[in-house]
C-alpha cells in the first residue's frame, strides 16, 4: 500500500464514521503512521508503507471508528505552540481555550513579575503557557484529581517549567488561596450542565466526567471560585473565565454582583463568547 492509497483510504473510513474533520484528521494520522512532514508526504506519495506502519494504521483507524479521541492515540496535542502530553483522566486542551491565555497574556502585559494562579488545571495547557510566556513571573496551577495532576507534571517538566508550582486542592475549598497576592486568576472549570452531557461528542464521551459536569446548571464552579477567590486578588487584578455556549450574560452578571468592574468578554473562532473577565 502507498502513502497516496493509505491518505485516501483513511479520508474514506473517517468519513463513513461520520468524523467532520476526515481531511485533517487523515493526513495528522498518516504524519504520525509514518514520521513524515507534510511537505514530505507530497513528494513521497508513492512509497509503500512497511508491515509495521500498515498495522499501526489499521489499529489508529480502528479506534477512530469508535470515535476515540485522536489526541488521547497521539498522546500528546499542541495548545499556544506547545506540546503537551495528554491521555486517559485529563481534558485534551481545545483550540477554543487559547483565547482564554491570550486575553490573560493581554493583561499581563504591562505587569512586571506577575503572580498568577491557574485554576481548575487540567494538563496545565493555560498555567504552563502564562509560564513560559512570562518567565519573569511565577504561577500557581491548582488540580483535584492524581490522573489529571500526573499529566500536569509530566507537562511541566517536558516544557522545562521553571517557574511554575503545581498544587493538589480543590477551589470548593479554597486551595492556593492567599490574601491580595495575585495579578490574575484564570480558569477553565468544568461547566456542562447534567442536561447538556447528554449532547457532547462521541469522543468527549471519552474524557473525565470531573473535567466536565458542573451543577447548578453549570454555574457552580463559577460561584465558587468568584466567592472564594476575589480576597485573593490584587486591587486592579483581572479574573477571566472560559464559559460554555450563551453563559456569558450570566457569569459577567455574577462578576458584577460581587463588585468586579469593568467586565468584558472575547469570541473564540467560532464567534462564540467564550471568555469573561472584569478587574477587581
Ligand atoms: C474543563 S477542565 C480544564 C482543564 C485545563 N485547564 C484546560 O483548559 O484544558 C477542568 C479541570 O478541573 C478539574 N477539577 C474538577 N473539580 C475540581 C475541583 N473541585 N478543584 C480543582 N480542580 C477540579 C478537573 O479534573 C479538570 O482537570
């Protein structure tokens, strides 16, 4: 089989399984089968894959059929320029997600040795990100559970993450948090309601049920963190939040209420509203 006949005939089996990105999705898979670049799948379109790779590509069209994750049979996804590695018990860090670092970069700007906390960290996507684009400031990454942490750690240390801190807690209980001490608190918390579990992808199916469902309609982790962590906060610090589809009214509304000023929201590239922040 050539390359050409495997990218096509990958493009055909990502398609029946109704898989809306096959283009893409065929040619990372053929990259990652048999080690190539882009520009090197182009010019050797006619070379034949080995047993080995043939196997391997059968074995990755087999699960995406299943509709299991790609990042998770990568092992690792870009966020902001980086790789970070990722798998079973973490969230695979979105595309949608690097508006939240941006907006929080933004800010930053004319801060110098910026504090910042990250909560709700995941695979440490935002907080390594702010790390490493600020290396004259220092962060806090804030994760509950051990599978998610391990994957945080491993992120830290593949990015050579000097000056970053990460910290087993829990926001309900306020883990991290220190009287006027940060410049910006970000977070990406769980937000999808029970009812809206029932409508995620097939491949989210896959990821943590705790990186994702929230009560109070989705709101919980919202009310927390603004109540738990405004005292954390330097006068003139921003918190900024990443908020599902239609929540921003709400969650600009419960940053106003808990006398933040100044809120504003950013759309990601679906022009959705997908990030809320205001100052303190
Ligand atoms: C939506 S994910 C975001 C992960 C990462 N920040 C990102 O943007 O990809 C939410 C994260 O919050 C963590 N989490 C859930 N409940 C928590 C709690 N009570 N305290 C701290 N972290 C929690 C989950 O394990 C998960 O890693």
């Amino acid at each position: 089989m050539t390359i050409f006949e495997a990218y096509n005939g990958a493009k055909k089996q990502l398609k029946a399984a109704g898989i809306e990105d096959y283009v893409f999705e065929a040619k990372q898979i053929i990259k990652h089968v048999t080690g190539l670049t882009s520009a090197q799948i182009l010019t050797d379109y006619n070379k034949s894959l080995s047993e080995f790779q043939q196997n391997n590509l059968t074995a990755i069209l087999r699960q995406r059929e299943i509709r299991y994750p790609l990042q998770y049979i990568f092992g690792e996804w870009e966020f902001y320029g980086r790789s970070f590695y990722v798998g079973p018990g973490v969230l695979i860090p979105r595309a949608d997600t690097e508006i939240l670092a941006e907006t929080a970069l933004e800010y930053l700007k004319d801060k110098e040795n910026p504090r910042a906390l990250d909560l709700c960290a995941g695979s440490g996507c935002i907080g390594i990100t702010l790390a490493k684009e600020r290396e004259d400031g220092r962060v806090t990454l804030v994760e509950k559970y051990d599978e998610a942490l391990s994957f945080a750690d491993k992120n830290l240390k593949r990015n050579y993450c000097k000056n970053a801190e990460l910290i087993k807690g829990d926001i309900f209980e306020s883990a991290a948090a220190k009287n006027n001490e940060y410049d910006l608190i970000v977070s990406n918390p769980p937000y999808i309601s029970p009812d809206e579990m029932k409508t995620v992808s097939p491949e989210t199916e896959f990821e943590p049920e705790s990186a994702l469902l929230a009560g109070d309609g989705g709101m919980e982790f919202y009310k927390a963190i603004i109540k738990n962590y405004k005292s954390s906060l330097k006068v003139g610090g921003m918190m900024a939040f990443e908020v599902g589809i239609n929540r921003y009214g709400q969650i600009s509304d419960l940053l106003k209420a808990a006398g933040f000023k100044d809120t504003g929201v950013k759309k990601d590239l679906n022009n959705i509203e997908r990030v809320v922040y205001a100052i303190k």
